[in-house]
C-alpha cells in the first residue's frame, strides 16, 4: 500500500488538507443536489395541496361558487 498507516493517509506529505477539504466539497455540493430538489418539490405539493383545499372550501354545495374566478 502506498501509506503506511491512517495518519500517513490524513496528511498525504502535506497535501491532505487540499485533497480531503476537496472531497468535502465534493459531497456536500452533491448532497444540495439531491436534497435541495427534493425539499422544493415536497414544498410545492404542500402549496398545491393547500390551494386545492382553498378552492374546495369555495365552492357552495350547490355547485356555484363564492369567491370569483380570475
């Protein structure tokens, strides 16, 4: 193997702080990614939700409609 023990693989002569805050980086821009679209998405369903229950509890039981649609 090419270091010889954990620490050897932490420091990497003295290029371990570019390599791993690198690979840091790395992770975190792929976890917004992933998690970013996700939390919009569940945000969007909750607004839609929101605005169907809004538009059914306009609506009168006769079929017509309370508030005006523009």
């Amino acid at each position: 193997m090419y270091f010889e023990n954990m620490a050897a693989v932490w420091h990497m002569e003295g290029h371990g702080v570019f390599v791993w805050s690198a690979y840091g980086i790395t992770f975190m821009v792929i976890g917004l990614m992933l998690a970013l679209p996700l939390l919009r998405g569940r945000r969007l369903a909750r607004a839609i939700h929101a605005d169907e229950r809004r538009r059914a509890a306009a609506v009168t039981p006769g079929g017509a409609s309370n508030a005006s649609d523009t």
